[in-house]
C-alpha cells in the first residue's frame, strides 16, 4: 500500500496560504476603492478580479484532486495513491504559481495602499478637529451673547454648517472617504474662522466706538479750520494775482458739503454699530475717513 498524505498535507498548505493571502490582499483593494477612484485603483481592481479568477480555478483543481480519491482506505492500491499523488503534487504547484502571482500584485499595489491608509488614517482625526472646532465656536457665540453683542451673522454661519456636521456622523461609508475628509477640513477652517471673528467680536465693537469719537472730534475740528478758509482767501485775492488762489476758489464750498456728508455718515454708522451691523459701521466710518482726508488736504492747501 502506498500512502500519498504527505502530498496531500503539502497541497492543503499551499491552499491555505493562498486562500489568507488572498484574503489579505482583498482587504488592502477594499482600503484602496474607499478612498481612492483614480484610473490606476480601477486598474487595480480589475487586475485583483481576474487574478481572483485564477485562483478560483486553481482551488477548484486542488478541492476536485482531494475529492477524487480517499487517501485513508487501507486497501488503496498502489497505482491509484500514485495518481493521486501526482494530481496533489500538480494541484500544489498550480496553487504555489497563483500565489507568487498573488505575491506579486501585492507588492505593485504599495503606492495606492499607501496613500490609501494614510487619508484613512488622517480622517479620524479630521472629523474630531472638525466637532471641536463647532463646539469652540458655539461657545465663542454664546460667550459673545452674553456680553451683550448679537453676532447674528456668525450665528448664521454657524447655523450653516449644521448640515455638514450630519454628513460627517453619517460616516465615509456613506459619502466617500475622500469627500469626507476634505468636508471635515473645510468644516474646521470655517468653525475655526467663526470663533476667532466672535472673539475679536467685542474688541471690534469698542474700536469702532473709539473711531466714532475720534472722526466725530475731527470733523468739527475741520468745520473750524473751514471757516478760517475765507478770510485767508480775502488776504490772497488783495495781496495776489488770480492765478495764485483762483483755483482755491471752491475751498469754503466744497469744505463745508464734505463735512456735511461726513457727518451725516457717522449719524449713519453710529446706527449701523447700535443695531450691530459691523460690516456696514465699518464702511461707514472708511467713507468719513476718506471725505475729512480729502477736507483736509483742501484746507491745508489754501
């Protein structure tokens, strides 16, 4: 009687370690297709499908191989348990190409698996920088409101993102990894740039409280310094010839409609600051700025 177990112990080891490789490099295509849709990972996958196609067959030889014979019967002849032999030796070898073949794409796919693992590995800790971001502007909000200031418009931007923070707690499973990682950043910078705007929020109010006094002292500094213009033109016209102050002419005039506009200007965002609209006080006050500048240089000149 001649036994062929050893052969068929060393087809049942190559079968294993093709199927746990086989396996493993499952996992590393399904890493790569969760992050990753370029032209290269759809080449991967369809390389990986029919090398899965491979494998079957060659398993399926290997399963027909053990089927064919039972190795364990005590009255097995000679010529059968070497014909057996032969086909779990053929089945082994089937199995051992495949796996070096196996092998082989696996290490091709490095790069993708690579990049791959590293978005997987930052998006964690993208999406919990992204939740405190929100919790850190919520509060900035809150501590804002409770000195006094209104701060709708961040509150509105905050409100926004709301829709956002579901899409990330519904997981990457559902919108991707790439998308996801790339909302959670975008979330953060936003929740980030809402909480320093709300922060700065008070000191923003006192300065353009401080701008108000300052550009409300100077213009009736101006309106003072205006009123000096023609008495000084009256000295130019008997001392001079028109050409030295005929282009002065307009000073008073123009001096006095500019300070005018001006303060109807402050008038404006001082209400604009009372109902908290910053953006508009700002251009407000940017606007007197530039018409006491203009004032002044007229003034100045004559």
């Amino acid at each position: 009687m001649v036994r062929s177990v050893p052969a068929r112990a060393a087809a049942a080891a190559a079968f294993y370690e093709l199927d746990t490789a086989q396996r493993d490099l499952r996992i590393a295509i399904e890493t790569i297709t969760a992050v990753d849709d370029s032209p290269a990972a759809r080449r991967a996958v369809a390389d990986f499908q029919a090398l899965s196609g491979r494998i079957d067959s060659a398993s399926q030889r290997y399963i027909e191989a053990v089927d064919a014979h039972d190795l364990d019967r005590d009255d097995l002849e000679a010529s059968v348990a070497a014909h057996a032999r032969t086909e779990l030796t053929r089945a082994k070898d089937d199995l051992g190409n495949v796996k070096r073949e196996l092998d082989r794409f696996g290490d091709s796919l490095g790069p993708l698996l690579g990049k791959a693992e590293t978005q997987l590995a930052r998006l964690a800790p993208a999406v919990e920088r992204a939740r405190q971001g929100l919790l850190a502007a919520s509060n900035a909000l809150d501590a804002v409101r409770e000195s006094g200031l209104k701060a709708d418009d961040l509150a509105a931007r905050l409100a926004a993102l709301g829709p956002e923070l579901t899409r990330m707690n519904q997981g990457a499973g559902q919108h991707g990894v790439p998308q996801t990682l790339e909302r959670a950043e975008r979330v953060a910078r936003e929740a980030g740039a809402i909480r320093a705007e709300a922060e700065r929020l008070p000191e923003r109010a006192a300065e353009i409280d401080r701008r108000l006094v300052s550009l409300r002292t100077r213009a009736e500094a101006l309106t003072t310094r205006a009123g000096q213009v023609d008495p000084v033109l009256s000295e130019l016209r008997r001392r001079f010839t028109a050409a030295c102050w005929q282009d002065l002419q307009h000073v008073p005039d123009q001096a006095a409609e500019n300070v005018r506009q001006a303060e109807q200007k402050l008038r404006e965002a001082r209400v604009a600051r009372d109902e908290q609209r910053w953006p508009d006080a700002t251009s407000l006050l940017s606007t007197v700025r530039a018409l006491l500048n203009t004032t002044d240089e007229s003034v100045s000149a004559a």
